[in-house]
C-alpha cells in the first residue's frame, strides 16, 4: 500500500477477504492472474491492484465476509461523518501494521471500514 497516488478520499480503495489456507489462495490467484503477494505474518498476505489493494486473512469463508475499506485522508473527520449519517462505530480507531482504521456498519448492517496512514 505504498503507492499514495490511487489513495482517493473516502472511495473505496482495499478489500479484504477471509481463506483457511493462505498458502493456497496464493497459488490459486497467483496462477490464475498472476497477482504478486505480499506477506504480514503467518495469517495474513496483501496484493496490489492498479486501482484497489486487497488481502486475504485466515478465517472461514462465508456469504458476506469481504470486507470492503476505504481510504481517508482524515480518518477523524470521516469518522465523525460516519456517526453523524447514522452509521454504528463497532470497532474503534485502531492502529495496524500500515496505518490505522475503524470498522462501521451502515444503515443495511453491511461492515465497511476506513483506513488512513
């Protein structure tokens, strides 16, 4: 996530998917795109797009578990923005390897998120 010239504020800009096998995923997308990977520990690898970035995290695959993320150049502000339109902050500002984030459900119940550097 190190090129900052696709980071537009507030669209969406990673996605974010669940495998029980990291080791597989990889191979399946690698052969069949050839995507390139980027690896954070055991449990979690990364791609990049030309647009959107993404990442496979170990956990059970299930109808509605991507996790679509947006990029904030202010993630405060975009937070507050969020609390005012009625969305539901159900995790908190959080710092990860890369930036910090927080995870919201919208009026339907979907789980997005919004990250910043």
């Amino acid at each position: 996530m190190s090129n900052t010239s696709k980071l537009k504020h507030e669209q969406i800009q990673y996605v974010e998917l669940l495998t029980l096998d990291i080791a597989s995923t990889k191979s399946f997308y690698t052969q069949c795109f050839n995507w390139e990977f980027t690896d954070y520990g055991s449990e979690y690898t990364a791609f990049e797009g030309e647009n959107v970035d993404g990442g496979f995290t170990v956990g059970k695959p299930v109808n509605g578990s991507i996790l679509v993320i947006l990029y904030s150049d202010n993630l405060e502000v975009t937070k507050e923005k969020v609390i005012q339109a009625g969305g539901n902050i159900v995790k908190d500002i959080f710092s990860f390897p890369g930036g910090r984030r927080f995870h919201f459900t919208d009026n339907n119940g979907y789980e997005l998120a919004v990250w910043a550097y």
